[in-house]
C-alpha cells in the first residue's frame, strides 16, 4: 500500500497537528516524513483543503522565511475560509518565523492570530498569541479581556439571564442552584463588570462581543446554523450575545427566517406571563440591534429576517425541496440542485441547541432530507454507470445514518454487478456488522448478495 493511502481523505486534521508537534520538538526528519506523504495523498486526491493543510505543513518545515510565506499564503488562500483555521495558521507562520529569526514579520502574524482569534472568542489562541508578543517586547491592542472571558462559565449564565430580564429565582432553577447563590454569583458579576444594574450589565455584556459594527451598511450578512451557529458580515463573524439574543436568531431561522411573536415568547420565556414576555423581547432585540443591526426585524406581529440576510438552512431547505421536486420531471436538474443543496449542507442543525425542544423537529427534518438527497445522487449515478461516484454517496448516507445497512447493501449490489468482489465483501461485512449490533436478523437483500458474492458473482 503506498504511503500517502493511509491518511485519511476526510480533512487530515491529526497530520498538521503532528507536524506542528515534530518541529516543535525538533524532530524535524519525522515532520519532514510525514508533510511529504500528506502532500502525495492530497496531490492525488486534488482536495483543497488536504493541499491547504499540505502547505502549511510544508510551511512548518521551511528553512528561509521566504519559503515559509510562501507556503502559509498558499495554505490560507486554499483552506482559510473559516476564521478559525486563518488564525490557526497566522499563529504558527508567526511561531515559525520566530524560530527562524524573522521575528519583526512574525509580530504581525501574532497580532492577525490574537484578532481572529478574539473574533470567534478563541481565547486558547488568543493568548498564545500574546505570550508571544509579550515575549518579543510587542503589544496587541485590547489587552484586557472581554467580560465574557473573566467570567466562570456559571458566572456567564448568571449574567445573560439577568442582562435579559430573568428573575433570580428562575435563573437559579436553571443552573439548580439556591438564590442566595445566585445573588453571590450576580454580586460576583457586577464587581468584575464595574456596573451595579441590569441594564448596564447589557451593555457591557454587548461590548465583550467584540465592538461589532452596525449591520446593515452595505455588508453581506449571512447566518449558519448548519454545523454551528455564526453571524457573518462580508465574511467576518459578529459575536450575537450568548443567552436570549442568539436564541432569538436561532429560532427564527429554524422557522424558515419568521416567526410569530407569541410562539417566540412562549419558547424564550415559557413561564412568564405573555405581557412580561413582550417586554423583555424588546429588551432582547435592542441588545441583538447593538451587537448586530437589525439581523432580525419586526413586521407586525411577526419577527423577519432583515432584507439581505440569507441562512444557510434555509437555502439548504429551499434547494432540496426544489431538487426532490424535479426529480419525477427532470432528472438532470434535480441532480443539479441535489449537488447544490448537498454543497450547501454544513452539517447538523444547531449542534449547540440539542436539548431544545423547538430545534427538534427541524433538525430531523433537514437531517431525513440530506439523505434524501445522498440517495437521489447515489441513484442517478449509478443508472448512469458512474459507480465510483454511487458508490461514495452511498457511502456517505450510510456515515451519516450508520444504524440503516441498505445503503451499504445497494453500494455492494453496485461493485458486484461491475465485478469488483473484493470493495463489495468490505461493504457486506459493514453491513453485517450493523445488522449484528443490532440484534436483528438479516434482510434478504444482504442474505442475496452474499451468497451472490460466494458463488463468485
């Protein structure tokens, strides 16, 4: 088996981190090893991302600082799209650049890491950053950290409840704890925020979100609940307050981009009686128009998403509905928006929101359509002999739904009937093993093309 075959296609996370590791430990010929059989593996594989993360850790092991800008600019310009993965790399380009001398260029690498980084509340990398500066004799503006961060976890509960309203004893039913504790806790929160009320608890809590700037001036603002929740703004996230805020946006994207009102009262504050529940609405859009401009506006009685504003799910929803739609009439464009839709699909709805009831529902609905279009896909291709493409769709629905082995028994009944013997057994003893944890007895489908298989076809 060649080297490069063992990596992992899915993102080759683990061999940059080691990368990173081996040098940093100077062990530079394993590092060396191991960048140049990641580099064969997304050179084949002509992935973006797996070249990206080629390039940095080409970039890691470089001997001039020309080499390694040029090895990071390529890394970034590839596979930089998130903020995270730019800060990432801003913070070992500066590391390396150190470490070869450069360190006047790397100073503007650690300050690009330590404001990424401050961006999406990255903090780990954040201070990394600035230990690094602090060691060059270099300073990074903001200094102090935001009041998010000088606060315990439970300490951030407490406080974006009370910011929103809350009374202390609901707020301590909801952490379990006794309201004298809470009022420690609160008492706690005001010394570190230098503010004595809840108001301007608010607006303290809206400036550690990061200053953001209005929305609304031109930018592009775009929502994700696909995978995780993030607001952008021409591709820059804006921090949404934790607590009732996010909330609020997650819950009228989950409704399609709008939602009545009452039923959003009744989600936020199910116990609070309708008028005290409109109330602090409107103290829960004034903190999300501070943070973010009017990302959510309100029309009558419904809450909108302002003009412009666009949420993956909802695209996602709007491709795949059309995509499964055409199929019965046109096959060729349903394949098309199914391509689309799936490209659109950044993973599960609002991972951070499990527990909520109202993101249930939605959440196994777009979840069944993903599938949906997995197996659309799958089938066109292979009534089209494109079995390597059916059989990676298949594949995927069966990761995504790993519990279902017909995916896996159809994929095997695919490669037999092209006379590929040796990818179907591996499939069929996946999908045994499935039936096998599950207790259940074998469906006729997979009995029929095993023994298909023993016979040799």
């Amino acid at each position: 088996m060649d080297e490069a075959s063992r990596f992992n296609p899915a993102w080759g996370v683990w061999e940059q981190d080691l990368v990173e590791a081996y040098v940093r430990a100077d062990r530079l010929d394993e590092a060396g090893s191991l960048t140049h059989a990641f580099q064969r593996f997304a050179e084949a594989n002509v992935f973006p991302l797996a070249v990206s993360i080629a390039e940095r850790c080409r970039g890691l092991i470089a001997e001039e600082p020309t080499q390694v800008d040029h090895h990071f600019t390529r890394a970034i310009e590839l596979g930089g799209g998130t903020v995270l993965s730019r800060a990432r790399a801003h913070l070992c380009w500066g590391w390396k650049l150190r470490s070869l001398g450069a360190g006047d260029a790397a100073a503007a690498h650690d300050e690009q890491a330590a404001t990424l980084g401050e961006s999406i509340a990255a903090f780990a990398i954040v201070d990394r950053a600035r230990t690094a500066l602090d060691a060059a004799g270099a300073t990074v503006a903001a200094a102090r950290l935001p009041l998010a961060r000088r606060l315990t976890a439970e300490e951030l509960r407490v406080a974006a409840a009370v910011a929103d309203g809350v009374d202390l004893t609901t707020v301590g039913a909801s952490i379990l704890r006794a309201e004298p504790t809470v009022r420690k806790l609160l008492d706690a929160v005001y010394d570190e925020a230098g503010v004595q009320s809840p108001v301007a608890l608010a607006e303290e809590l809206d400036r550690s979100s990061g200053g953001n700037a209005p929305v609304g001036g031109g930018g592009a603002v775009a929502i994700r609940v696909l995978g995780r929740f993030e607001v952008t703004v021409d591709d820059t996230p804006v921090l949404v307050p934790e607590g009732q805020p996010a909330a609020l946006v997650k819950l009228v994207c989950v409704r399609g981009g709008q939602i009545h009102i009452d039923e959003l009262v009744d989600a936020l504050w199910p116990e609070a009686p309708l008028g005290r529940g409109r109330n602090r609405l409107r103290n829960v859009l004034n903190r999300l128009r501070r943070a973010a401009g009017d990302t959510v506006i309100r029309r009558g009685e419904l809450l909108t998403l302002a003009e412009g504003v666009t949420c993956d799910a909802i695209v996602f929803d709007q491709t795949s509905r059309a995509a499964l739609e055409a199929r019965p009439r046109d096959a060729e464009q349903a394949e098309a928006l199914a391509r689309s839709a799936v490209a659109s699909y950044g993973g599960e709805l609002l991972p951070d929101s499990v527990y909520e009831e109202w993101s249930t529902a939605p959440r196994e609905r777009l979840t069944r359509r993903h599938l949906a279009l997995l197996d659309l896909l799958a089938e066109a291709a292979a009534q089209d002999g494109r079995v390597d493409e059916a059989i990676r769709w298949w594949t995927q629905a069966a990761d995504a739904e790993p519990l279902d082995e017909s995916r896996l028994v159809r994929a095997a009944t695919l490669l037999v009937d092209h006379e590929r013997h040796g990818q179907a057994r591996s499939l069929i003893d996946r999908a045994r093993s499935v039936v096998e944890d599950l207790g259940t007895n074998a469906p006729a489908a997979l009995v029929a093309i095993e023994s298909r298989l023993a016979r040799g076809g």
